[in-house]
C-alpha cells in the first residue's frame, strides 16, 4: 500500500517513536499473586489459596508511561516511588520498558501498591479473589510535593505531551497541579486523566474523564446523548480546556472542542471485552501521543479508541504494541 493510501491515523504511527511524553502521576506497584485453591479453610468460611508464583507489573500513571513506551514513543516519568521492595520492583519494571524514571522518593513515602490474590481450581481458570491496597493517606509530604514540581518543569523541556495520569494518590497535587497549568499556557499539549479531582485539573489542554466522571464534575447526567452534550458543554467550561474526550464503554467516545459540536466514535470492533483494567491508561497514552506526533484532537480520540478496543481484549493489567495498533489501523479506510 502507497503511503498516500494508507489510512491517516496508520500514518500518524511513523511519527510516534520520534515523539517524547512525559507522565506525570500516581506510579502504581500492580502485584498480582497466582495461587490454586481447593478447600474451603476450618478456620474462617474462606478459600485456602496455594500460593504457585507472583509478579509486580506497571500500574496506574505507570502504566499509562507503559503503554507510550509500547506504542512506540519515548517516555519520562515523574512520580513518587518509595525505599521499599514494591518500589524497588517498579525501578526495575521501568528499566525493563526502557522508560525514564525521575521518581521522587523519601522514608516517609510507601511506595502505591495494589495486592491481587487470583486463584482457580485445578483445571479452571484463576478468578481475582481479593485486592489490598498500600500506599499513601492524605498529602504528601511538602518537601515531596515541591521537588516533584521541580521534576516535572526540567522534564517538560524535552517532551511533546504531558500525560497527566491521577489515581489520588496524591502526586497531582497543588503545586504540581500549577506547573501543569503553566506548561499549558505555554503551549505544550498537556491531556489530564483524573479518577477523583478531575475539577481541580483546569487549564490543561484535554482532559478524558469517563461518563460517571464527567457527572461528578458537572452535578448533571450523563446517560443519554442530550445529557451527554450538555454535560460536556459544562465540563469543558469548568475546566477551560480545549476539548473533552469521554470514554464511554462499550459506547465509544465522545468528543468535544471549544466551539464545536459533541461527535460521537462508536466502539472499535465487535468483539466482548475480556478484562477492562487499566483501558483508561492505553487510551490517554494513545490520545497523547497521537497529538504529540500531530494528530487533530478527532484524530487522536480515534486513534485512542482502537488501542483501548485493543487492549480490553488482554488478562489484568496491559498494553497494546505499536505494531497490534499498525495492523489493527490498516484495515481501516483511507
């Protein structure tokens, strides 16, 4: 296929390993531990589970870093790793992905952690049975908060994109909050994804909220497509951003820019989805590095849902290679 019959997004993918995001968020240890279970214990009405093997993968804002790596982009990281074995876990998964870490750390910091106990009988497939989290309990420290501001101003000299990826775990924080800010007045694309303080993210460039996201932070229903646009218009002008990209499951998008209409993407695909953890990290990498690499905001919220269709068809926490989304975007039209 001629280069000017490829598809515009398969096109946009060359640029991607010439592009550098930078993360900023919640680095996550995802700790998943693989047991067999047979027996029902004479202690408590709970499953013995025995235990056969663990693993630490990249989660949260981690993941998010994971997936621009395997899509092809350069990534820096900023975020919180403590002096502990989790945290000496993911210094080694970042090393492994070929991502640079600048983590801030500090004895008063536990490194984020999400335990998984998944487990199964002989012969049937293993089923998460119970999660524990770690990690910090109200704000960081002050001297944490500042330094990682520090970080993320020397960090964005070299990027294209900021990622924003916020688990409430307490790195988007005030003053890191106001360096965005800033670096978005300036003009580098910054694209936010926030679980619980997406209102206090304003004035980044896009911000992709989910539809009971987008509720929270507007006080208005947005279950319909009437409900939808409305509440879109709103967010988008609480937050003073350039465009909204709402993730709606097995909906699609939806997309809104400063004075335009609400456009809706349909899913990508029509296969079920396997396991949905971490969707949201593939798609916001996806998005921002496809308008790092020059893609419209149209553009890059397709781009993104293809990977996330893409991703949601994998086990537990993962990500989509540069290459599945090249295969996945050559079938699609010019």
């Amino acid at each position: 296929m001629s280069p000017s019959a490829r598809s515009p997004l398969l096109r946009l993918t060359d640029a991607f390993p010439s592009r550098r995001v930078l993360v900023v968020g919640d680095l996550v240890a995802d700790h998943y531990i693989y047991g067999r279970t047979d027996r029902v214990s004479r202690e408590a009405p709970v499953l013995v589970v025995r235990y056969e093997d663990s693993e630490v993968k990249l989660g949260g804002g981690a993941n998010a870093a994971a997936n621009v790596r395997t899509l092809g982009g350069r990534v820096t990281a900023v975020g919180v790793v403590g002096d502990d074995a989790m945290g000496k876990a993911l210094r080694q998964g970042f090393k492994a992905a070929r991502i640079e870490l600048r983590g801030v750390s500090s004895p008063a910091v536990e490194t984020e952690t999400k335990t998984r106990i998944l487990a199964g009988g002989v012969n049937t497939t293993r089923q998460q049975m119970l999660r524990l989290d770690r990690g910090a309990r109200g704000q960081l420290p002050p001297k944490v908060r500042l330094e990682l501001a520090r970080e993320v101003a020397r960090a964005a000299r070299s990027a294209d994109a900021v990622l924003v990826s916020d688990y409430g775990a307490g790195v988007i924080d005030v003053e890191v909050r106001a360096e965005l800010r800033r670096l978005a007045r300036e003009g580098l694309t910054v694209c936010a994804d926030s679980r619980y303080a997406l209102a206090e993210l304003t004035g980044v460039t896009v911000a992709k909220p989910n539809e009971p996201e987008l509720e929270a932070l507007t006080g208005l229903p947005a279950r319909t497509g009437a409900q939808l646009a409305r509440a879109a218009r709103r967010g988008l002008k609480r937050l003073g951003c350039r465009a909204l990209v709402v993730t709606r499951g097995r909906d699609g998008l939806a997309v809104l820019e400063a004075g335009g209409r609400l456009d809706f993407v349909p899913v990508h695909g029509a296969a079920e989805a396997v396991d949905v953890t971490g969707a949201g990290d593939t798609v916001i990498a996806a998005l921002t590095l496809a308008l790092a690499a020059g893609a419209t905001v149209a553009e890059a919220a397709r781009m993104a849902n293809v990977a996330g269709a893409l991703v949601v068809q994998k086990q537990g926490t993962a990500t989509v290679a540069r290459a599945e989304l090249r295969h996945e975007l050559a079938g699609l039209s010019p």
